[in-house]
C-alpha cells in the first residue's frame, strides 16, 4: 500500500470515529467558560459574582457576563463594598498600576487670573507751573513725548513781577557791600555801623528768598546778584525728569500765577491697574507678588507687588481696582498697555494665606510701596 493511500485510510478512520462519538453526544471541546469557578475556602464564602466591566451584574453563579460576555469575577462576603465601589485583587492592583497614598492636609495654591493695564505713577507726575504772571516769550520745549532731564530748560518767561525783585536783590547786595567795606575799613567799628551791616545783610537774605519763592533755582539768583541791572527774561527749568506727556502752552501766551505749562512723568516706575472681580477679592491682600505679560512682548514675565486695593466697588463693572507697583527702567512698559496678570495664593483650612505681615518691613501708611 502506498502513502498515498494509508492518508486516506487514517483520515476516513477519524471521520468516522468522530461521527461515532457525536452520536453518543461526547464533546471534545472545552466548556464554555474558559475559566472555571475556583474552589471556595473555608475561610472565604462567594457571596456573587459581577463583571468588571458593569459592576451592577450581580449573578448566583460564574460564567460570562450577560451584558458583555466577559468572564465575571467572585465578590466575597467579607468584602463590604459600597455602591460604585470596586475591588481588585493584589494581582489585578498590580496590572492596574493602582497607587495609594495617606491623606494630608497641606496648603493648596490657587491661581487668581486678572486683566488690566498700564498707568502713570501718580507719585511721579510732576506739573511744571507759573510761579508769577507774564508772557511765554521762547519754548525749548514745543512738542510732548520729548525726554527731559532735572533742571533742563523748558520755557524763556518775561515777567515784570520778577524783574522787580530782580531789581530789589542788586540794591540789597549793593548795600550789604558798601556797609562790609566800611566796616573792614574801620579798625574798632562802631555800633551803627555793626548795626547796619547786620541789617543790610537780613535785607539780601530776605531779597534772595523772595526769588526762591519766585521758582528760580539758588545759581540763578547768584547769576542775578552779580549784575548791575536786572535780566529782562528768566529761564525756567523742569522740576524732575521723565517723558513730556502733556504741553499746555504755546509761545507768546500770556500766563497767570499757578497756571500749568507741561506735565513731565517719570516712566521709570508704573502702576499696573487690573480688575478684580467679587469673588476674587477675598484671595488678595496688600504684597501679594503678581507675574504679568503684554502682548508687546510674546514670552516675557514682569513681576510686581500689589501696592493698593481700592475700596470701592465699581457699580458698572462689578469688578475692584488692584494696583501693582512695577519697576520700569528700561522704559518697555508704556502706559495703555493691557495686560494679563496671574496671583498665586496659598490656602489651608482656615482660608487664604495672605502676606499681610513681612518680618523685618515697614511701610508708610501713606505709601505702601515703601
């Protein structure tokens, strides 16, 4: 017999025997539930079974789940589980990758988020004004936007008012000169002539002040005392320096005492005002540290302190002003600039933990930026 034909014998023999046992209902196949219910310890009793996957099946016996099919896993009595309440062995724990931890109380952060803009530091807005009447006759400085120094010329004033106290400073120095040579002139001098130098040298003090008074600068009225005649102008200079932000005069006005000619404003600080809205009032407090950006420049954090809470509640808005002191000494923050700020508060169980006390500090009153 060839290989051939002992294949085909030994195949028609395992049809046949297959077909034999069959018909006398004898499966080889493995039972439906490819995971046989484990034997019950003494010490642990089944109380049901349920699906990982649709805990809410609860059946009497193992076997596939009647919502998807799964193998449904042995729930013990002594396991006291809660509704959606879910327990898994040390080896399921394992796969999971589940982790636990104690629980504490720690302090939590939580991030305030505010929108605002750049301001002006009203402390540092300087109005250059007219201390006595006249005329504008030159202006050095014609256009706003320009950056001035301390003490650079700013306006050319003709006033007649100083032309007069002008005249009263030559005629006191005069006389205080004439009364020091008699008395250096004289070996013992007399009680007059002590007197009248002692006189004439109250009547300069008091001319000098009068200009002082007058808004010029002590070389200024020096310059003044070493002529023989008046100046018929006067230089006025600026008080401080920063950026010419407002000009309210033009040359040839006629001016009034106490009128205002420019507005300087020192840049090198701003204020950054941002609104607060209700709720978040009660998360800031007085040097909370602040991280802003702007749009001008993408990336870039500035940080800041809040200096100021308004007390006030703004009725349109519904929001308060919180007001952040900031340096600017490069000038890269411009006043209008919006910007979006961040405050980070810590919280614990009694509530927000504000900075309301810094060890080894102390601020004015009047202004809490120092």
């Amino acid at each position: 017999m060839s290989d051939s034909q002992r294949t085909l014998v030994l195949c028609l023999a395992l049809l046949i025997t297959g077909a034999v046992l069959g018909g006398l209902g004898v499966s080889l196949a493995r039972p439906s539930n490819s995971h046989p219910e484990p034997a019950q310890t003494e010490d642990r009793k089944v109380k049901f079974w349920s699906c990982n996957m649709d805990t809410q099946v609860r059946e009497p016996s193992s076997g596939p789940c009647p919502l998807c099919g799964m193998p449904m896993i042995p729930i013990y009595e002594d396991l006291h589980l809660r509704p959606g309440q879910l327990a898994l062995s040390a080896a399921a724990t394992r796969l999971a990758e589940v982790r636990t931890d104690p629980v504490q109380r720690i302090p939590v952060r939580r991030e305030i988020r505010l929108e605002g803009k750049i301001a002006y530091n009203e402390t540092r807005v300087d109005d250059l004004t007219a201390w006595v009447p006249g005329r504008i006759d030159d202006l050095y400085v014609n256009f706003t936007g320009l950056h001035v120094r301390k003490g650079d010329h700013m306006a050319k004033l003709y006033s007649p008012a100083l032309i007069s106290a002008q005249e009263e400073l030559i005629r006191s120095a005069e006389a205080y000169q004439e009364a020091k040579l008699r008395v250096e002139a004289t070996a013992t001098p007399s009680e007059s002539l002590t007197w009248q130098l002692t006189d004439t040298q109250r009547n300069l003090e008091s001319a000098r002040e009068k200009l002082r008074l007058l808004g010029l600068q002590p070389k200024q009225i020096d310059h003044i005392q070493s002529l023989l005649s008046p100046d018929d102008h006067v230089i006025i200079y600026a008080p401080s320096g920063g950026v010419v932000i407002d000009k309210h005069v033009q040359k040839g006005m006629y001016v009034k005492t106490g009128m205002r000619l420019y507005t300087i404003a020192d840049l090198s600080q701003v204020w950054v005002e941002l609104n607060a809205y209700e709720e978040d009032v009660p998360w800031l407090s007085l040097y909370e540290k602040v991280t802003f950006t702007t749009e001008a420049y993408p990336g870039e954090t500035f940080p800041g302190q809040i200096t100021f809470i308004q007390p006030v509640l703004d009725n349109k808005t519904r929001t308060i002003k919180v007001r952040v002191d900031v340096k600017n000494p490069a000038l890269k923050l411009k006043p209008d600039m919006f910007v979006r700020a961040i405050v980070r508060v810590g919280a614990d169980a009694n509530g927000p933990l504000h900075h309301t006390h810094i060890p080894g500090a102390w601020a004015c009153p009047m202004h809490l930026e120092v």
